[in-house]
C-alpha cells in the first residue's frame, strides 16, 4: 500500500466551501465537543473530543473519503462512560492538513502513533471502519503499545479488494443523483446507507467528490498469515452479511484461525457501512466488547448502566 503524492483541494474557495458544509456535518454528534490539533511529522491532524475525559479512551476511525460526522449514530452512546475521539484521517478531505506523504503501513502507524501521543492516550480501544479499519488492523501489527483493543468494522486488511467494490461504489456515485425521494430505496437495494444518511453528512462528500483531487492510494493490502497472527490485542471483528467489499464467511474464518481468541461476527441486514446501517447493533456489541478487555478469565462481567 504505496502513496505518492498528498491530497489537495482544487483551490481554496473549494476548500472553504468543503469546510463550511463538514462543520455543519458535524452537527450531527450531540454536545458539547471538542476539537483539537495535533502536530506529527506528516501534517497537522485534526481530532474532536466527546465525553469525559478520563477514563479508557475510544479512538474512531473513519473510511475513505469519509469524515467523523459519519460516527454519528456511535456518538452518544460510546461517551457516556469513555472519552470518545474522531481522527480526521491525514489524506482523506477534512480539517487535517497533511504536508507529507505517509507512504506504507510503518509511515501510518507512525504518524497514528503519533496523534495518539500528542492526545496523552494510553490504553486505548482502536476502531475504524473500512480504510479505518486497515488503519486500526495496521496499528496493531506495527505500533500496539498504547492499545488495549482493536475493534475492526467491515475492514480492509483481511481480502483482496474485489472488483464488485468498485462497482458498489459507482453505484453509489449514481444513487446520488436519484431524486431525494428515492434514495433510501436505492439504499437499501445497494446496501449503501449513505444513500439514506442526512443530508449534512452527505454534503461534505459530494463536494469533495468534485473538488477534492486524493493521494494516489492504492487498494488497502491484504496483511499477510503472519502478519494477522502476531495480533496479541483483544480484537472484535464485525462484517455486513451484505458486505461489498468482503466475503463475510471466509473472512471470518481467516481472522478466526489466525488472530488469538478473536471474537467475530456477521451482522444480518448490513452492508460495507453498519455502523449506519445497524448502528444499534455495533454499539452493543463494541461496547459490551471493550467492558470485557483486561478482566481475568472468569471474572464476571461489569453490567453498564441500563444495560444487560
């Protein structure tokens, strides 16, 4: 997974309008919240902060092309009892400014290992969806030491990307210029949520989508047997039974037989992006997931606050 170049908007003006409609996006996330920068060797990246803070910390990951507004159905309920971060990935369109090319996977571990120092984070509970979760998988095979659990959403990592994701997201592209009214049946025809997502979050993508030129990233690469093995986190692996980008059987087979006492899952009625499709899905299961991290074997679970 090379890079070669950082993304830029077209002009200014484009990034500014770009900016206007991400922080109306952000609206989406209940208050009040926080936002923060943190320098590293390739770029300023930008963070924003919901809940406490103290606490073990949950650190988000979006996907490609993605923004932190597409967290918003996590929000609320992931802070409620942990301080809760979104990272602006460094060459995606967003508030991060990167001004060096993250070329491979020891160059992304770095420059998260670095946003993860410069917040004072240390056992933290690392999730990302898609991109994010090749990003999430990638920290915990080069730079694991301030995690205490990997939690991977339909992830990138696991298979070779296959042609039918492409075409899911062409797809997409198109359902985009459905009439309003008909977007959350092709939606649901897709399994495409974005397509049924709120307007605001949906903005800032159709205006990066014209106005934004990316990094040349290549397909997220499959990590190898060995790789996958040297995991040593508690890790939670959840895939869309109606997943574009991953075959959900052989995918867990492969995390099963290879990462140590992996717990994994096929959501029924998901897609590539369930965390807006099943949202009250993942949340139990991330959350229920990380109250069990660190316990001894044996030791009951804690019951959260009107839970079960």
């Amino acid at each position: 997974m090379t890079r070669t170049s950082v993304g830029h908007f077209a002009s200014e003006a484009a990034r500014a309008k770009f900016l206007d409609a991400y922080d109306r996006a952000m609206e989406l996330w209940p208050g009040p919240r926080r936002e923060l920068d943190v320098e590293t060797g390739y770029g300023t990246v930008h963070v924003h902060h919901y809940g406490p803070t103290d606490g073990e910390p949950i650190v988000l990951l979006h996907g490609h092309a993605g923004h932190p507004s597409n967290w918003y159905p996590q929000i609320a309920a992931l802070g409620e009892h942990h301080p809760v971060y979104a990272i602006d990935t460094l060459d995606d369109p967003g508030r991060s400014v990167q001004r060096a090319v993250a070329a491979g996977s020891q160059e992304n571990a770095a420059w998260l290992g670095e946003v993860l120092a410069g917040l004072g984070l240390d056992r933290i509970h690392l999730v990302g969806v898609s991109y994010g979760g090749w990003l999430t998988l990638n920290q915990a095979v080069h730079a694991p030491q301030r995690l205490a659990s990997v939690t991977l959403l339909d992830p990138g990592g696991i298979e070779k990307v296959p042609a039918r994701f492409y075409v899911h997201m062409v797809g997409g592209l198109f359902g985009m210029l459905a009439p309003p009214r008909l977007r959350p049946a092709v939606g649901r025809l897709l399994a495409n949520p974005a397509l049924s997502a709120p307007r605001e979050m949906i903005a800032p993508l159709m205006l990066a989508m014209r106005s934004y030129q990316p990094s040349r990233r290549p397909p997220a690469r499959p990590f190898t047997d060995e790789e996958l093995a040297s995991v040593r986190l508690p890790a939670l692996v959840l895939v869309g039974r109606r997943s574009a980008l991953l075959r959900p059987r052989q995918v867990v087979e492969r995390v099963t037989a290879l990462i140590p006492g992996v717990r994994s899952e096929i959501v029924e009625r998901a897609g590539h992006g369930l965390n807006l499709e099943r949202p009250e899905v993942v949340n139990e299961r991330l959350l229920d997931f990380i109250g069990t991290v660190g316990r001894e074997p044996g030791e009951p679970r804690a019951v959260r606050p009107g839970g079960r």
